[in-house]
C-alpha cells in the first residue's frame, strides 16, 4: 500500500473517530446535563482530541 493511501486511510479514521465522539458527547450532555468538558473527562477523550472536539461544540 502506497504512503499516500495510508495516510488517506488514516485521516478517515480520525475524522470518523472524532464524528463518533462528537456524537456521545452530544448525547450524553442531553442526557445528563453536563457540559461538554465534563463529559470529555468522564470519557477520557485524549488532549489532542478534545481540541478538535471543542471547536464544534
């Protein structure tokens, strides 16, 4: 497989990891009303992901 797919490959699973984040915070701050950073401690969602996550909130 060439450089280039992998690193294609690699971005569609951040981005579809990040999308699937997005929407279990979302729902777990309908649900429990919380806020976003709460529940990214309680999902212990990485730094580098909470930036990106922080950003559509």
């Amino acid at each position: 497989m060439s450089k280039a797919m992998e690193e294609r490959i690699n971005r569609e699973k951040d981005k579809e990891r990040i999308d699937n984040s997005f929407e279990h915070i979302k729902n777990l701050m309908e649900a429990m009303k919380m806020t976003a950073e709460q529940e990214m401690s309680i999902l212990k969602i990485p730094d580098e992901d909470r930036a990106v996550l922080s950003k559509r909130f």
